[in-house]
C-alpha cells in the first residue's frame, strides 16, 4: 500500500539520454517525501530506455516503462496508469526540481486539502540566463468559482495561468481516475487539453509562492523541428477541446472568450509561419491554399480584433479578413525572417 500522501512523479522520455539523468536525480534526492518516479520511454531512438532501465536497476523506487510512440500526453496517460500515489507530478525530463519540492507540495495539499496545487517556476535559456520567474500569491479558490471567471487563469500571460505546463502543477490521481481525465493524442498542446480536461471537476486549487521547478527553454533553433507538420491541425483540435470545457463554463465570460480565441490566433499564425520550415516542401500555391484552408475553416475571422493584439498580428487579420492570401504570406515571411536573424544576434552575444 502507498502513503496517503504518496506522489507518483511521471516523467515522459523520449531522446533525453543526454538529460534524464540528471533530471532524475533532482527528484530521487528529494528529502522528507513519499514518492515513486514512473519513467515512461516513447520510443525512442537513442539509448534512453537503457538508461531508464539503468536508473530502474540503481533504485527501487523507480520504474521504467517502454512504450511504441505516440507522444509525451499517450506516454503520461501511460504511466497514470501505472501510478501507485495519491497525487501524480509530471516533470519533463530535460528539466529539475529544486531541493524539499516534493515535501512542499505534500505539505500544501496535506494543510489545503486542495486537489490541485499551483506553484512557482523559473525558465532558463541555454546560456543559463533566467528569461522568466514566475511567482504566485499564496491562496486558495474553490473551482467552480475559478470556472465562472477564468480570464485570468485561462492563458499563458495570465495573471495566475492554471493553463499552460503541468510541471509546475501537481494533480490528485484520485480526481484522474474518478472523472476519466486524460491527455488527448496530441503531439503539441495536450497538456492544456489534459488541464482543461481536469479543471472540469477540480474542487478546491491553492496556489502557494514558492519556486520549485527549473525549466530549461528550446533555443530558436530548434523551433523549425519542434512543431509537427500536422501544426495548424493541433492548434484546431486544441481550440475544439477549449470550446468543450473552458468555453463552456461561463458563456457570458467574456474576458475568457478573448483569451481563448488570441491564443487560438497567437497558436494558428505559429501553425502557418511554420509552412516556411524544411518540414513542408510546398509550392506557392499549396502553401496558399493551406493557409485558406486553415484561416477559414478556424473561424478566426468571425473573431474582434483586440486592442491588445501586436501591429503584425492586426494586419494578418485584415488581410485574411480579405481573402487576400498572397500579401499574407509575404508578410509572415519577412517576419520569420527577421526572427531568425534577431535569434542569430543573440546566440552570438552569448556565445
């Protein structure tokens, strides 16, 4: 039997060999907790799952687990799963926990009864240069109160944004299994498919102060290989589990809705500047007929334009209100243009 308190920490792995060790380290040095770390290997096609079965063979309290694969939100359903604890963590294997962050979180929910806990993060580049910190005022909220006026919790940006990342997140397993709460198959986004999903029976959320999480960013470089081909799919399928869930709490929420639909924005011009990558070998024509296909079918022209939308982002939006596909597309080129030189300026001054 595990502890009433027991933290079953899953780690999605997928070509991490070169990190996941000392990512797991940062959780098996944790002090004054009860915990297990569920590694679950996606496929990959380094030699993570030999050091998975390695770090499984040097402590009992780990479990490694190899799956064909699927992506990191089929690979956390995976280890739920197999999940013995009263409460389940999700760090990604690249990253760390800071000393006693596991004790916290026990702590908070043990004093709370919460069966969602929100915690504080920093994010590093790969200089080690802290590009984010993010705190939280202590405090607690019952859920449905928070679903009746998301606005600030919906987004990225947001004041105290629930949505987002599950590794500065813990969730009670309890919740998972009752409610049938799991990550969509998405290759991108399934963790705010999988947060959405659970805010839809979360009881009582507590937010605590403390930073107890280091995340390490994607440099631009990588940008181009990160997204899949399937991108502006993604961001569609993502918005369609929004309007199930966050949309439909609080129709009359106004402030949520506009969050929703400029992420929806924000996430499709991503999806539709990425058709200059290497992935897509598309004609002018079919990167035209790409972008009509996906800027009518999502429904983004129905939507306000915002006062607090970026010049650039205001005037893709009249040009697709418009139809006028062609200067669109010029436009999104000289930008992704440009954020390739500014991000070949940075690399330098770091270097």
């Amino acid at each position: 039997m595990s502890s009433p308190e027991m933290i079953s920490v899953v780690v999605p792995v997928y070509n991490m060999g070169d990190s996941l060790e000392k990512c797991v380290q940062s959780v098996l040095t944790q002090e004054d907790a009860a915990f297990e770390v569920i590694l679950v290997d996606d496929g990959s096609t380094d030699d993570s799952w030999e050091r998975c079965l390695r770090l499984q063979a040097q402590d009992n309290r780990v479990r490694a687990f190899h799956t064909e694969n699927r992506g990191s939100g089929p690979a956390r359903n995976h280890g739920i799963e197999q999940a013995t604890g009263r409460y389940v963590y999700f760090p990604d294997a690249d990253d760390e926990l800071a000393p006693m962050a596991l004790h916290r979180m026990a702590e908070a929910v043990r004093e709370s009864g919460a069966d969602l806990l929100v915690f504080g993060y920093q994010v590093l580049d790969d200089a080690g240069q802290v590009r984010r910190h993010k705190t939280y005022p202590a405090f607690v909220r019952d859920g449905e109160s928070i679903r009746q006026d998301y606005g600030d919790y919906a987004g990225l940006k947001t004041k105290y944004g629930i949505q987002g990342a599950p590794w500065n997140k813990m969730f009670d397993l309890e919740v998972i299994r009752e409610k049938g709460v799991e990550y969509p198959p998405l290759r991108r986004h399934q963790d705010e498919g999988f947060i959405a999903r659970y805010m839809c029976h979360a009881k009582r959320v507590q937010f605590i102060e403390d930073t107890l999480y280091t995340h390490y960013q994607n440099t631009y470089a990588l940008e181009w290989k990160k997204f899949p081909v399937d991108y502006a799919d993604i961001v569609r399928a993502l918005y369609a589990t929004r309007q199930e869930t966050i949309l439909a709490w609080n129709p009359k929420d106004l402030r949520t809705q506009q969050v929703i639909r400029e992420e929806l924005v924000d996430n499709l011009v991503k999806a539709l500047e990425l058709t200059f990558s290497p992935k897509h070998h598309m004609t002018g024509g079919e990167r035209r007929d790409f972008v009509k296909k996906h800027v009518e079918g999502s429904g983004i022209c129905d939507f306000e334009i915002y006062g607090d939308y970026s010049s650039y982002k205001k005037v893709l939006l009249h040009l697709f209100r418009r139809r006028l596909y062609r200067p669109a597309l010029a436009v999104m080129k000289l930008k992704t243009i440009a954020d390739r030189r500014g991000f070949d300026k940075m690399s330098k001054k770091y270097r």
